[in-house]
C-alpha cells in the first residue's frame, strides 16, 4: 500500500546495518518522527515537509524539540530521508519559516539547496533519485508589471506621470502609471489600483494592449510587462458631462506630477525614438487609442460580446527586438 498523510509515520525499513546514512540499508529507522500534520504528499510521489505547522500544533511539546533544537532536527530529517528514499520518494521540499531559520544548516548539510525565498519563509529541496538531474521546477522566474493606458474621452490626450525617484526620474520621463501586481492580484486589478494609488482616478479596465517580455531584472529575474487600457469611470464621467474637469491627484511619496498630454509628445521622449522595442509597443497602444476614442458611451448599451468586439483590433504579433 502506498503511504499516505495518514499512514505516512508507519512506514518501516527493516534489516539495516547499525551505522545511519541516507542509504536505506544502513540503519534501522522504523518511523518518520515529523508529525503527519506537517507533511504533505504531492502528485508528483513527492513530499512537503512545512515546519511551520509543527509549531502552530496545540500541546506539541515533543514535537517541539524537532525543531527548536537544530541536532534534533538534524536527526529526525536524516532518519526521514532515510524512509523516504526507501519509499522511492523524489522531491523533497521543506518550508523554513523566518523563526526556524537556526535549522538551515542541518538541510544543506544532508544536501538540500535553496529553492526560493520571500518574506517570512525559505524553500528548500532534494532530489531523491540518483538515477539522472532533478525535475524539481526552478523557483519564481518572473515579477509581472502593468502599465495604465488611458485616453482623455474629450480631449484624446494620455495620461502620464514623472516620479519622485528611479530611472525615469533621473530622466526626467513622462510615462504611463506602472507598477508589479501583487501575489495573487489579477493583471486587470493591478491596473486599476495603480491608476487609483498614483493619480486617484477610479478607473474600469478595458482590456490588455500588449506586453513585453524582459530579461536580467532584479535577483536576475524575468519581466513580464502588461500593458492594460483602461477608462475612465462613471464618477469621472459625469464630471465630465457636467462640464467639469477630471481632478488629478498624484500619489505624494512617489509621483511628482501627473498631467494629460499629447500622444505624439509621449512618443517623441528621446528614450522612446532610440528604442525599437518601444517604437513597436507605443505603435500598439496608439493602435488601441485610435479604437478606445472611437467608441462612444453608447456601445455600452450594446451587450452583445460580438457587437462589443467587432470594432476592436484583437491579437498579438511576437516579436523578437533589441
């Protein structure tokens, strides 16, 4: 029978030598003393061990030694490897929380590397089989950026900002709100929280323009780069109508200014013309304002989704540019 989360502290290697090592014919080891509730077993015959929830358990005194005491821990984990190879396990994952740093140490030390890292926790993982490179996939490759495209709906300028500090600033560049979405934030969401925390406009997203992909970023990193068009929304809208201007309110710790120009004036920023790959990408959202400004308010009583995407340029075009 294969082992379970309920089984799992059952499983016994017998007629092992009396010398302990990760082979699985070198001592007697008859049980895994980590606590079921902090070990998961995953589709791919792999196996999570979370520290964390050893801590969290109620009236766990004996478990608690496994990893407030980094020699303890040591041992339960060679012992477990010891099961798990024998099971015929392959990836092994452990989830260090920032408090149970202190047993880092003993992971490398029986060969586990570091996965990847955020805030309150680190990863680490083993590839059990000996037999050929491990499968285990790399950790997050990618951080995902947004940039806000919105047209004015009378005047056909674009929004832009100038920040306070980071590499536009030093170049003193009018560019489109951005921002990373958070962990678990949609793209559509981000966009519409960006345009809200660097301009305070309540914004309603439209659809994705392009994107761009980028390589070499922070921590060596991958970005991906979505660029989202957006309208106003209906609070700004009646402003409008009521002869009103569009109140701007740029974000005081970051945004310097904020202001409606000229597309063309957006386009012909030195660092925009030198660029090919954003000569293409501002071609696409030029594209996109010539479509947002021709729809009127009143495709919004059409709710056909053929009607609402027949007067719209749809697809993306890969390219490779410098």
């Amino acid at each position: 029978m294969a082992p379970t989360a309920d089984n799992h502290n059952k499983s016994v290697v017998e007629g092992m030598p009396e010398e302990a090592d990760l082979d699985p014919t070198s001592a007697e080891v008859s049980v895994v003393r980590f606590p079921p509730e902090s070990i998961r077993l995953d589709t791919y015959n792999g196996i999570t061990l979370d520290l964390g929830n050893i801590t969290s358990l109620a009236n766990n005194d004996v478990h608690d030694v496994l990893v407030t005491d980094a020699a303890t821990f040591e041992s339960a984990l060679k012992d477990a490897l010891i099961i798990w190879n024998a099971e015929e396990r392959k990836g092994i994952w452990i989830r260090v929380p920032t408090n149970l740093s202190h047993v880092i140490p003993a992971c490398t030390n029986l060969g586990f590397d570091f996965q990847f890292a955020e805030k309150g926790q680190l990863v680490l993982t083993k590839w059990l089989p000996t037999d050929g490179e491990s499968r285990l996939p790399n950790g997050p490759t990618h951080q995902v950026g947004i940039g806000g495209l919105i047209f004015h709906p009378v005047t056909g300028k674009m929004l832009v900002v100038q920040e306070k500090s980071g590499p536009a600033a030093v170049r003193n560049l009018w560019k489109m709100p951005t921002g990373l979405t958070d962990p678990g934030e949609d793209i559509a969401d981000a966009a519409v929280r960006e345009l809200k925390e660097e301009t305070g406009l309540e914004c309603v997203f439209d659809r994705i323009v392009c994107f761009r992909q980028s390589h070499g970023g922070l921590f060596n990193r991958s970005d991906m780069f979505f660029v989202c068009l957006l309208k106003l929304g209906p609070v700004h809208m009646a402003q409008l109508e009521q002869g009103k201007e569009v109140p701007l309110a740029p974000q005081e710790e970051e945004i310097k200014e904020a202001a409606w120009v000229e597309k063309e004036a957006y386009a012909n920023q030195e660092l925009w013309i030198d660029s090919p790959l954003y000569k293409e990408m501002n071609r696409a959202m030029f594209l996109a304002a010539e479509n947002s400004i021709s729809d009127t308010i009143a495709d919004t009583a059409d709710t056909s989704l053929l009607a609402s995407t027949s007067k719209r340029v749809g697809g993306f075009v890969g390219k490779k540019l410098p």
